[in-house]
C-alpha cells in the first residue's frame, strides 16, 4: 500500500514534470484527467490501509505514542490524506470541467493545473519524510 500511495504519486509528478518540460498542455491535461479517475480512487485507499498497518504494527509492538517517528509520521500523514481528500480531488474535478468548458490554454484552466502540480510536489516530498520518518525513526 505504501509503495503503491508514494509511487504513484511520484510517478504522477515525474509524468507532469516531463509534461511540462515539454510545454504539452493537452498531455498535462490528460495527467490531471487520471489524476481524478483514478489516483483520486486509489490514493486515499492505500493511504489508509498504510495507517491502518501503522496503528497495527504499534499496537502490537507495544512501542507506543510518545515516540517523535510515530507522532511526525500520524500529523505528516494526516496533512497528506487531508491535501488529496480535500484539497487535490475536487480540484482536479474543477479542472476537467474548466478545461471541458473553456478549452486547455485558458487562464483559468492554466492556473488550476499550475496550482494543483505545486500541491502535488509538495505532497509528494511529504510523502517522502513519512518514508524517511519510518525507516530512520528519528529521536528514538
């Protein structure tokens, strides 16, 4: 679920930056349209499944709450699962339509797809400190 949640997202941005570096609206655009239709599906699923495991392996490890890797790894993955439910799912689906509506060069779609690949980045690279957090348990 891990490999499947960070992986895809970063296959997703690596796939939008190639997009990009090739000036390809109409495929940044397509990315965006797989983005809802399918990552908006599988993401939060496998987000979920990785906390589930999380909340398992502690239980059952008897390591507890109070450690800093645990505490960074719940708030980091918190922040993650709230961006895509809240924030990269509906605003992919704003996209398409806006896009839909006014064609792939307009300002409006313009914006929402440079907005969302900043979102992306930036949830990417905290997806990659969850990683860090639970290989290298900082402070423990």
């Amino acid at each position: 679920a891990a490999v499947v949640w960070v992986g895809g997202g970063l296959f997703i941005t690596m796939c939008a930056v190639l997009a990009e570096l090739a000036n390809d609206d109409d495929q940044l655009l397509q990315i965006g349209y797989w983005a809802e239709h399918v990552a908006s599906r599988v993401f939060p699923l496998m987000s979920f499944v990785v906390l589930g495991f999380g909340i398992a392996m502690t239980a059952n490890g008897n390591i507890g709450y109070d450690q800093f890797w645990i505490v960074f790894g719940l708030i980091a993955w918190a922040a993650s699962a709230a961006t895509g439910i809240l924030f990269l799912g509906p605003e992919a689906k704003r996209l398409n339509k806006a896009a839909e509506a006014h064609g792939p060069k307009s300002p409006e779609v313009q914006d929402r797809l440079r907005r969302i690949l900043l979102v992306i980045r930036m949830d990417v690279a905290l997806m990659f400190l969850i990683v860090f957090d639970m290989v290298v348990k900082p402070f423990s």
